[in-house]
C-alpha cells in the first residue's frame, strides 16, 4: 500500500474513535470509518508480473485506454496512447520501458475531466520522458477533475526498470503515453489495462510484434 493510504486511513480511525467517544456512540463514527477504508483501499499497491522480453512498452498506469492516435511533434511522427484512471483504478504508475529518465518537466494548468481530450495539453501534468532500449518514451501524469497532486519520485539523470514503480497520481486522472510512430500497438480504445502488466506497444522484431 502507498503510505498514504496510512496516513488518511488512520487519521480517519482515530476521527472515528474520538467521535465515538465524545458522543458515547459508534452510531456517529460509520462515515468516518467508511472513509478510511477507502483510503485504504483507494491507496493499494498490488504486486505486477512485469513483461520481460526485449522491445515491449508498458502501461504506465490502471485504467480504460480512450484513444490511440498519429501525433506531430517537433521530433517527428509519434503515436500516442490515452489511458483514463477513475477513481476505482489504482493509481500507482510504473516506468514503461527501462532506461535513463531524460526529462521531467512540471506544467500547471486546469482540472478537466480527464475525459476530455483538450485535458492532454491543458491540465496539470508532469511530463517525464525515458531514453533506453534504443527507443524514447515520454509519459504524461496528466492531473483531472479530482485529481490535485501528482507525485513523481525520480529526478533527470536517474535510471528505471520496466514497470518500476515510479509515482502517484490522487484520485481521478489520466496517463498519456507517447511512443515511437514504427511501435506496434497491442491494445485499442474500450480496453482496460493494468500499470506495469499490460503490453500497450511493441518495437519491430520484439516478440510481440
């Protein structure tokens, strides 16, 4: 579990036990004690099988995939690859290739429904991109209508694994994926996928593809 899933958790606990002691019933002490075990479950951290074969790129994030597209950027053709979290979603994010982190870069911006594809460019989002396997990636923690804090654990220069747990972002939200325009992708808009597991694209020759 992320640690704070403890520390709302059991904030909570003690909330709900001095309600009752002040009011000499747990009657009053239900909606605090649902409330922590929310947090508690919101903040799970579950163990992942982590894909081992060369080539493959991950989901940096749980949740419900809502478009794949061609993209323009200033380095040339990309592809790009939106992942929505809902509140029910795990919301740690893990590395989605191994490699160097060449990048990090913090945006504020607005709170959109993550939902709306105008929240990719728009919102608060930190922006994180990893060079290795003779492959780029950059990742967006993207925060959404909920969402008002994003954590990111590492720093420019400093190295992941594929699948590497790597951050957290609070409550609703959305994860962008933005990966080389050869990558073959192995998932499409309505699929669900889980952070760390779940194969969103293939490089040419790797197993998967």
């Amino acid at each position: 579990m992320v640690r704070d899933g403890y520390i709302y958790g059991l904030s909570l606990l003690v909330v709900a036990a001095a309600v009752a002691w002040a009011t000499g019933s747990w009657v009053w002490a239900v909606v605090p004690v649902l409330l922590a075990a929310f947090f508690l479950w919101f903040f799970r951290d579950p163990e992942r099988a982590i894909p081992q074969s060369a080539g493959l790129i991950v989901s940096p994030g749980d949740g419900l995939v809502t478009e794949t597209i061609s993209l323009a950027t200033p380095e040339g053709e990309r592809q790009r690859i939106s992942i929505f979290l809902s509140v029910f979603d795990v919301h740690v994010n893990r590395a989605p290739i191994a490699g160097v982190i060449t990048s990090v870069r913090y945006q504020k911006g607005l709170y959109l429904n993550a939902m709306n594809p105008a929240s990719a460019d728009r919102n608060e989002q930190n922006i994180v991109t990893v060079r290795g396997e003779g492959i780029e990636v950059t990742f967006k923690q993207i925060a959404g209508l909920l969402a008002r804090r994003i954590v990111f654990d590492y720093k420019e220069g400093d190295r992941v694994e594929r699948g590497q747990r790597v951050g957290l972002i609070k409550f609703g939200s959305r994860v962008d994926v933005i990966i080389p325009a050869d990558a073959q992708l192995c998932v499409k808009p309505g699929q669900r996928v889980r952070g760390g597991a779940s194969v969103l694209a293939a490089m040419p020759g790797s197993k998967s593809a």
